[in-house]
C-alpha cells in the first residue's frame, strides 16, 4: 500500500515560544493518527540549502501508513 506525507513548511517565524506550544500540542496529536517525523529541518545545528526560492527557515517531513491515514489524521479532532 502507497504511504501518505504530510509536508509543512513554514516560511517565517516571529513568535518561538508560540512555536514551541504548538509542537507540544502537534507532536502527540500526529503520532496518535499513526505518523513518523522523518525530517525537521533545520535540526540541531542542521544545515539548509533552499535552491529556486525555496525556504530555508523549517520543514517538516511526516510519514503515515497510508494516504487515507495521514488525511484522517489532518481532520481528527486532535
């Protein structure tokens, strides 16, 4: 069966602590709905390379079983 992503970039941030809030409540929600962070960029002192106006601010890369998980997970409650 194909596998489901999830992809998030997000282009700026001007608030940390409210970024760090939302990673306490997102984190728990998407493992809950069966998905796997296999990337967050940058990481620990990780590096980024934006080529063709690309980001380099943060990506998130999560992974689900299945399509349809990683869109339930999107629309649960959680």
């Amino acid at each position: 069966m194909a596998k489901g992503y999830w992809v998030s970039v997000y282009p700026a941030n001007s608030d940390p602590e409210r970024l760090t809030a939302y990673d306490k409540l997102a984190g728990p929600a998407v493992q809950a709905g069966g998905g796997r962070t296999l990337s967050l960029l940058p990481s620990r002192g990780g590096r980024v390379v934006a080529h063709e106006a690309g980001s380099t601010q943060r990506v998130v890369l999560i992974e689900f079983d299945s399509f349809d998980q990683a869109v339930a997970a999107y629309e649960s409650e959680a």
